[in-house]
C-alpha cells in the first residue's frame, strides 16, 4: 500500500513541475535542463523579503528633541488677535 501512495505522490509532483518549467522550441540536453532549473529555482529563492506597511516609529528621534514649542510664548497672544 506505501507502494502506491509513494507512486501517486510521485505522480503528483510530477504533475506540478510539468505545469511550471516547458520548453517550447528546441532540443536542449540535461545538462541545459537541469541549468536552467537551478537559475529558476535561485532566483525564486532569492526574493526581497516583503516591504514593511506599519508606520514610521517616529517617538524616540532625536530630531523630535529640537523642534519643541513652547505652549505659552510671549509670542503666541499678539499672533492669536490678528486672526
């Protein structure tokens, strides 16, 4: 009974490689196969890992530090009549 199980699987695998690698023209060797195989199979693995969505974490910088105002300038009650 592995026998079998062991042939379908084989079966299957087989089956999804066909749909991923065809050659269309030509009369390449084993060798070329198995090189173009290996360049696929490189370059698949070699993929960018996926770009970061969450927001910036901006709490800690130290630019942030600089860039304070204060709440009760002198400043600030003489701009507020104007608007």
């Amino acid at each position: 009974m592995s026998e079998n199980t062991t042939e379908a699987i084989d079966a299957q695998a087989v089956q999804e490689v066909q749909a991923a690698v065809r050659v269309v023209k030509g009369n390449p060797s084993d060798q070329e196969i198995a090189a173009l195989v290996t360049v696929l199979a490189a370059a698949a693995g070699s993929s960018a890992p996926p770009a970061d969505t969450r927001p910036r974490e901006l709490w800690g910088t130290p630019a942030s530090m600089h860039r304070t105002f204060g709440p009760f300038s002198p400043y600030s009650y003489a701009a507020s009549q104007r608007y």
